[in-house]
C-alpha cells in the first residue's frame, strides 16, 4: 500500500504513528481494539475518527449496536486523553479521494468533537485540503448526527462559495 501512495508514504507500528500531533484513526470496527491496544497515554494528541460501526459487512451487514453510546465516543474511550474528532466517516470513499473542489462547490466535510481546539485544527486542516468544513458540534451531539444510521450519514453536499 505504501508503495502505491508514492514516496511522501511510509508505513510504522501504531506507536509510532501515534505518536504524532495528529493521528487518523480509519480500520474496520471490529479491529478498532486491536489497532488501538498498548498504545501509550494520547495526550493533546488530536485523533480524526473516520470509522463507522459496521460489526459485518455484506452480505449480512450488521450495525454495531453500541446502546446510548455514539460510535465516537466508543473510540474515545479506548484512547485516553486524546482529542477526538469524528470526521469523513459519513462519505463515500470514492468522494474523499477526488478533488473536492467541484465547479458547483466545495465537498462539505461534517465534524464533531468535545474539544474546540482539535476541532478548529481539523477544520484548518481540511480547509486546505479542499473541503468546506461544518461543525455540528459534540461527539455525542454531531457524531450521532453523522454516524451510521443518523440523518446526515452518506450525505454529500456541497457548499456553494
């Protein structure tokens, strides 16, 4: 896979990735505690969750069911002191990858999280990247919002500019 994605990629154990400012956390729910095990305390780390609680895809697709719990704050629990902001989750892959920067607008990118700063750097950071950014505001708020089976989940939309 890192040879595909070209020579600014490199692989590392999870320590080490997490161990950067900003760490994307994007594996198959069923993996989340596994990926995640053993890594030391994230602290200021900010973590973007872009998971989704399938626990089985097709054919016999299933929806984790997590109670009152949002799926964010699930992965939240598992990574002490980290920042958590639930985002890309809701799109389609095959809508993240291309430009989005559309000749009718910018991509919207839903987000939500508890810690305004991880937000406001998330938010800067996809800016650049082309996206138009909306907050929806905390993790248990926005992310059910945005998370499997909410309104905005598989939602695109693009902000006029």
């Amino acid at each position: 896979m890192v040879k595909d994605l070209g020579a600014l990629a490199a692989a590392a154990p999870p320590a080490e990735a997490a161990a950067a400012d900003l760490v994307v956390l994007a594996v198959p729910w069923p993996q989340i505690p596994d990926a995640v095990a053993g890594l030391p305390r994230l602290d200021k780390t900010v973590v973007i969750d872009a998971t989704n609680q399938f626990a089985s895809l097709s054919p016999n697709l299933e929806i984790a069911d997590l109670g009152d719990l949002t799926g964010s704050a699930y992965v939240s629990s598992l990574l002490p002191g980290a920042r958590v902001v639930k985002a890309f989750n809701s799109l389609h892959a095959q809508f993240i990858a291309p430009d989005p920067c559309h000749e009718a607008g910018r991509q919207v990118l839903f987000l939500a999280g508890d810690d305004a700063d991880a937000k406001n750097t998330v938010r800067d950071l996809t800016s650049e990247f082309g996206f138009a950014p909306v907050d929806l505001g905390t993790l248990r708020g926005g992310g059910r919002l945005i998370q499997l089976g909410g309104p905005l989940s598989a939602l695109h939309v693009l902000k006029q500019d």
